[in-house]
C-alpha cells in the first residue's frame, strides 16, 4: 500500500496566481510558509521556516484566487507530485509542488475557517431549497 498525503497549517507568502489552461480549466500557484521552533541541548531558541510550492485546479482554484492573500493563514490538504523540465539552457530542472485537494481559511473574519474541497471525485451534498425544513437523523422511523 503506497500513500501520498500532505497536511499543511501556514501562512501564503505571496498572492495567489490564477490562470487558464488551453484547456480551459483554472489552475492557481501560490506559497506557504511553515515554521518549526525548538530548543536545542544549549537552550538556544531555534527556528526553522520551509517554503511550499501549492497548486490548485478547477473550482478550488477559484477559491484560492478570490479568498488568499499574502499573510493568510491557511490549512492545505493535498499530495506531492514533482515536475522536471529543460531550461532553454538546456539544463534539467525540477520542482515538487504540493497539489491541494482541500484547503480550509484559518483567519476568517467570522471566527470559524471554512472549507473548499475540490478533489474531482469527491462528493458534495446540495443544500436542501429554501423554505423546506432540515430533516432532522432522530426523527427518521427507522
């Protein structure tokens, strides 16, 4: 059994980018930074920041360009996947990125984070019309 899985908590270090494929489907690039602080043997403070590589596709895409900004704190969901290509030097080159599946805004203005799946086959319940109550599990007869 194989798994690809990446779970990110930090902050977009710089706005994100959208664009169109010719395709026609949105795909959007931005950065997170994410920091470790520790205390090494000598009781120094220590702390290291590693900067990502994020790309979203479709509708998540979308989210990301209209709601993330530089400074956002953010929680990406997603898997590795890295690209290689030659420079016009001819020079093989490499970039692992994480592509996001999922990503929850941690710095709303309202208090709670929402959430924006994406993944292509993951399912979405509607939500029910308006004006028709919400069935409630407990009342179901069986």
């Amino acid at each position: 059994m194989n798994l690809n899985k990446v779970l990110l908590i930090g902050n977009v270090t710089r706005d994100p980018e959208v664009r169109t494929t010719p395709n026609g489907q949105n795909v959007s690039s931005f950065g997170v930074a994410t920091n470790r602080r520790w205390t090494d043997q000598s009781g120094q403070k220590k702390e290291q920041v590693e900067f990502h590589n994020i790309v979203a596709w479709r509708k998540l895409a979308d989210i990301v360009g209209q709601y993330l900004k530089k400074g956002s704190k953010v929680f990406i969901e997603g898997r590795l996947q890295t690209r290689t290509w030659d420079d016009q030097s001819g020079v093989k080159r490499y970039r692992t990125e994480i592509i996001a599946s999922n990503m929850i805004m941690l710095d709303s203005k309202s208090g709670g984070g929402k959430t924006a799946p994406a993944a292509a086959d993951e399912q979405t319940q509607p939500e029910p019309p308006a004006g028709e109550p919400e069935i409630n599990v407990e009342d179901i007869p069986f």
